[in-house]
C-alpha cells in the first residue's frame, strides 16, 4: 500500500476515534449538568443512579423497556438513566457500557450481546456495581441475575406456531438479525430444533439481515429469487416482517407467503392487521424495563436473587387482535 494511502488511513481513524471521545464526554457533561441542574433547582435527588443501556435508543422496543424502567421511577427512590446508540452498534454500546462502569453509577442494567460485553460486565462486578443483564443473556458473565426472553423457548415457540398455521407444510427462509448476537442464534437454533422434527418442513436457508430495515429487504429477495420454492418466512428481529413482506410484494408472492416474526411494535401489528404478517412473538419489553429496576433494588438490599428471571412471551395471530382493529373474522 503507498505510504500516503496508509497515513490518510491513519489519520481518519484518530479523526473518527477523537469524534467518538469528543461525543462520550460530552454526553457525560450533559448527564453531570442535568443533575447540577436538579440540585441547584432545590429537587430531590434520587437515592439511586441506574444506568438502562438498550441497543437501539429510538427503536420502539427499546422505548417501552424504557417506559418501564421510568414507571419504576415513579414507585422507587432511583433515578434511570437510558441511553443507546441510534442504530444498533455493539462497538458504541461497549463504550456506553464502559463509561457507565468508569462513572460509578449504583447499577447497571445491559444485554449480554456478544463476547465482547461479558469482560466489561465482570469488571463492574468486581468494583462492587451490580449489573443485571436484560433481553440477551450469556453463560460466562457475572452479572447478578438475567431478565427478559428465553430466547430459546422463544424460537420453540415461533416453531411450533409455523408448524400449526402450515399445516407442517412449508419451505421456510430464516432471516437471523445478526449471526453475531447470541440472542438470535437461541432464537434460530430453538425454531429450527422444532422444525426438524417435522417431514413437510424444510428450512431452505438461513440468512442473516444486520438489524438494518434496508439489509433485510434485499436479503430477503435474494432469498426468494434463489429459492423460488420458499413458502414461509421466519424472522428473528422485530424489522424482518416489514422487510420480508416489502421484497415478497416487488416479487408478486405475498399472496402465498406465510410470515412469523418478532415484536408486536406498531409497524408489525399493521401488518398482521392487513395480512402481511401472520403471526409475531410477542416479548414483555415494558415488564422487562420496570422488573431489572425492582431487581437491582433488591440485589442492593442484600436480598438473594434468583439466575434468570424469564419473562413471558406469546403468540398474536390476527385472530388475537382486539375487537374493533382490522381482525380478518370481522371484516369477511
Ligand atoms: C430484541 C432486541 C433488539 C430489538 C431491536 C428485539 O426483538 O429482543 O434485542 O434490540 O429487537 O432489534
């Protein structure tokens, strides 16, 4: 490689490196002049400082475990801090992660994501910050206790109710959200082990979308145009549903798809509403959020806690909707 290439290389990476450092202080600065703020407007403080790190900060699942841990705010003496990057990106969480340990804060609430977050989670145990791990667990990290989704059991689930709705008759494409995370491995591996044992099924292939709404699209149509027989789609992320049923449309075999996907956000519950969509795996974001805050509460205390606490997850079928939405018995 020319010198020069290798030292403009160089030198955009400290370009990009100092704008990250640059946006982490003052992130920091921001939180320190909210709660001088707070002290100098004679409020309360509260007694407790969490900080709730989500994946994607603005995405509506990640909203409501927010709402939750804020609801929690109102019924306990703590103060949750939430933060997240805008689109999903471990590196980003990492360094939220790390400053939430370097600031001392009285607990941490954050998703084992992939090995890269155990490290940093053992090393807020070890200076005495409790941390829960939520929505994504690991086996070989420190943290106190999990809440949020079997993902496993959740993938069972998304099985079993494709095997039901297709009669055991499919030819199913798998969008995982990301080969990296654990969670949609559990979720790939719990779906295909019921799958499986079924003789009409077979799984066509397993692609992975990067948690991105325009990578799942055209992941999707690239699966369908390879393998013309495909009749049904799985999708691990709450974004596949939109994003399969849009490259089914351009291919004119929406008709005849079945799709099952994950999360009843608003998008999602439109499309099972009109029939995109047949049925979501619907998780407790909401409980998951306002749970970990009791937890940490608890685990402060003293109190024992218990490995994981796994919340509950369903099925919602059109049928499920309620009564006055778009519910295809009412509309016939
Ligand atoms: C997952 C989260 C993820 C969110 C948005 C949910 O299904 O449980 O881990 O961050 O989707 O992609």
């Amino acid at each position: 490689m020319k010198r020069n290439v290798l030292y403009s290389i160089l030198i955009a990476a400290f370009i990009i490196a100092a704008g990250f450092s640059v946006y982490f202080y003052q992130q920091a600065q921001a939180e320190d002049a909210k709660i001088a703020a707070r002290v100098n407007s004679g409020e309360e403080i509260p007694q407790y400082h969490f900080t709730l790190i989500g994946e994607e900060v603005n995405h509506d699942y990640w909203r409501f475990v927010e709402e939750g841990a804020k609801t929690a705010e109102e019924d306990y003496d703590v103060f949750v801090e939430y933060k997240g990057p805008e689109r999903s990106n471990p590196e980003e969480q990492l360094k939220l992660l790390d400053m939430a340990v370097q600031s001392k804060v009285d607990g941490i609430i954050v998703q084992a994501l992939n090995e890269q977050f155990p490290p940093l989670i053992n090393q807020a145990v070890e200076k005495g910050i409790p941390v829960i791990t939520i929505d994504t667990n690991s086996s070989d990290n420190m943290a106190h206790t999990y809440i949020g989704t079997d993902n496993y059991m959740a993938g069972q689930l998304a099985g079993e109710a494709l095997v039901e709705d297709t009669d055991g008759e499919a030819v199913v494409g798998v969008l995982s959200g990301s080969f990296d995370n654990s969670l949609h491995e559990q979720r790939v591996k719990g779906f295909t082990d019921i799958v499986e044992q079924e003789e009409g099924i077979e799984v066509a292939a397993v692609e992975e979308s990067n948690i991105s709404r325009v990578d799942v699209e055209e992941e999707a149509y690239n699966m369908l145009t390879a393998n013309e027989n495909i009749t049904a789609f799985y999708g691990t992320s709450s974004y596949n549903g939109v994003g399969i049923v849009a490259a089914a449309r351009s291919l004119e075999k929406e008709e005849d798809m079945y799709v099952i996907t994950f999360d009843a956000i608003d998008e999602n519950i439109e499309l099972l509403e009109n029939g995109g969509i047949h049925a979501i795996v619907d998780q407790q974001p909401f409980e998951m959020g306002y749970e970990s805050v009791e937890k940490m509460l608890s685990i402060i205390e003293g109190n024992t806690v218990e490995d994981d606490y796994h919340t509950d997850v369903t099925i919602i079928r059109n049928a499920d909707l309620p009564v006055g939405t778009n519910r295809e018995d009412e509309t016939s």
